[in-house]
C-alpha cells in the first residue's frame, strides 16, 4: 500500500476531493496548513508572526491506496490540482507498513 501526501491550494481542494471520492478513494484526510507555495492572490497571503514570512492557507491531503492504483490517484490529484502557475503544490509517496481499522473490540495485536 502506497500514503500520499499532496499539498495544493485550498481553492482546488474540493475538485480534488470529489474526483477521488468519485473514482473510488476513501482512506483520505484532510488538514489546513501553513505553507509558502506562491499565493495566488493578494487575498491568499498572511504574514505569520511565528514564522517570520508570508505564508498561505494550504491544504494538505493524505491519501492511502493500493499500489495498482497509485498511478491513477496520482493523476487525479495532478491534475485537479493544478492553478495555471507553473508550480502549484507538491505531491510525495511513501511505502505504508500496515493499515489496520481501529474497532471497539480487543485483537490479539495488543
């Protein structure tokens, strides 16, 4: 099983978001972050005190899918994702271990 994570603009979660629900995908969450991708807009930007620069509100989406369909997820997220700007998010894939649905009921794993 294959954990991407991609950062994309907030104004292009939701396109990304119901492409993969429509094409099947479920193991997703989504968190909003700080980053420094180049803002969009003037309205995009804040000044972050904590960090010292400016900074955007951007969307951090991780997804787990099965290897056969990690082409296919990547696609998605590539292309809904885009803004027109030559860069406009990052997208990283890593190798998942395990995935184990956490229930009501003790298992022999504990």
């Amino acid at each position: 099983m294959k954990e991407i994570k991609a950062f994309i603009h907030r104004v292009r979660a939701a396109d990304v978001i119901h492409a993969l629900k429509a094409a099947g995908f479920q193991h997703l969450t989504v968190v909003d972050v700080k980053g420094m991708l180049a803002a969009l807009d003037a309205k995009e930007r804040e000044y972050s005190l904590e960090l010292g620069t400016e900074t955007i509100t951007e969307i951090k989406l991780e997804l787990v899918c099965e290897d056969e369909r990690l082409d296919q997820a990547l696609k998605i997220i590539r292309q809904q994702g885009r803004t027109g700007q030559p860069l406009a998010g990052w997208v990283s894939v890593s190798e998942v271990q395990a995935l184990l649905p956490i229930d009501g009921e003790a298992s022999s794993a504990d």
